[in-house]
C-alpha cells in the first residue's frame, strides 16, 4: 500500500483545521464536533451538527477508482436542515468556500458521488459528477 505524500498530509491537515473554525465561526459549532479520518488515499472529514451533517473525502489518488482523477475532494454527503431560505444561502457560502479551500490546498478537482457525469464542464472519464476547481 502506497503511503500518502508528506505534502498532501499536511494540506490535509491544514484544510482540517480550516474546516474546524469554518463550522465554528459560521455556524457557532464546536470544533470537536469535526473529525478526520485518514485512509490509503487520503481522509475523510465528518461533521454532524445539530442542523447540518457534512461528510467529503480528500484523496490524493483513486487508483483508477471509477475514473476520479487524483487530488479530488468527493462530496459524500451534505444535509443543512431548517428554513428553506436560509439554507439555501447557507448551503450556497459552504459550497464556494469549500470549492476555494479545496483548490487553495492543492486539491484540483471537485466531485460527488451520488450524481451522474455532468452534460458541460465535466472531467473526461470520470463516471461520476466532477468538475476541475
């Protein structure tokens, strides 16, 4: 098993701890409600609030794995409950932050992976929605 770069270990872990103050300056949650679990191709971030649940990965390679390119954040899930108009707004901000926090720790590509390929703009042989930030 191929360990991960030193380099992308640590922008994981930098983009870790930008997540923790985003969820706390932005939503008043505490920090350690955010955890990081590392992986072979990288980690996953959790966070389940009181009104919101958000869950990606941040890998440094697939290994081919449904044609996603390497240095991809994947969406897994993300769930803000609450008035319609404000989620919305809230939901809008998280994503163009996470898209710029994303692309400013080094990773190049932003994917989901329970949508389908995307008609425009999509990555060439990736068998899932992904974008490149």
């Amino acid at each position: 098993m191929q360990e991960i770069k030193s380099t992308t270990r640590d922008a994981i872990v930098d983009f870790f701890l930008d997540f923790r103050a985003y969820i706390t300056e932005v939503f008043g949650s505490d920090p350690d409600d955010a955890t990081l679990d590392w992986n072979s191709a990288g980690a996953c971030f959790h966070y389940f609030g009181e009104d919101r649940t958000i869950q990606f990965r941040l890998w440094e390679r697939s290994e081919g794995h449904l044609g996603i390119p390497d240095m991809t954040l994947i969406i897994i899930r993300i769930s803000f409950r609450g008035a319609q108009e404000v989620i919305q707004v809230e939901m809008k901000a998280f994503i163009h932050w996470l898209k710029q926090i994303a692309k400013s720790h080094g990773f190049l590509h932003f994917a989901d992976e329970d949508s389908q390929p995307l008609p425009t703009g999509q990555v060439p042989g990736c068998r899932i929605a992904c974008i490149r930030l």
